[in-house]
C-alpha cells in the first residue's frame, strides 16, 4: 500500500465502539467519526445499529445492550486501529 492517500477500510461492526454524544465537548482522537442512528434493531444479547456518518457513509455497529441510543441519536464511534484492515483498490 501507498505510504499517504485515501483508501477503504474494513473493520467488523462488533469491533467498533459506539457511545451517546451528550453535546461534553470530548475532543476527538484520529479513528473516531460522528453521525446519527438511522435504525437501532434490539436482537436479544446485543443490539444493531445502522449509523449514518457526518461525510455521508453508513456504518453498521454490533453494540452490548447496555448501550441504547434511539434513532436519530447523535453518536460517535471509535474504530481501534488493531482492529482495521487497508483494502486495496
């Protein structure tokens, strides 16, 4: 891979942390991303996010029920770097 640019990263969504924004003023860190639930499904041990980001992708995160953030919550969400995979183009 190219040492600078732009390219796709996969990561699983049970790898992806998702917390409330509370409007804190917490800094953000380089991994995280902002936007708003679209749709929480709740299926039994976990629930399903479906996450539309402020640049205009849609992120899918796997989040332990006691994280409970209805549709149209802002959220944010951290992405830990052992966890992303470059993908080639």
């Amino acid at each position: 891979f190219a040492a600078s640019g732009e390219t796709a990263v996969s990561v699983r969504p049970h790898d992806i942390t998702l917390s409330a924004l509370n409007g804190s003023g917490v800094p953000r860190e380089p991994g995280d991303a902002e936007g708003r639930v679209e749709r929480q499904t709740y299926l039994g041990a976990y629930r399903d996010y479906l996450v539309a980001l402020d640049d205009g992708q849609s992120v899918r995160v796997v989040a332990p029920l006691a994280v409970d953030v209805p549709a149209g919550g802002r959220v944010r969400l951290k992405f830990p770097p052992e966890s992303c995979r470059a993908l080639a183009r």
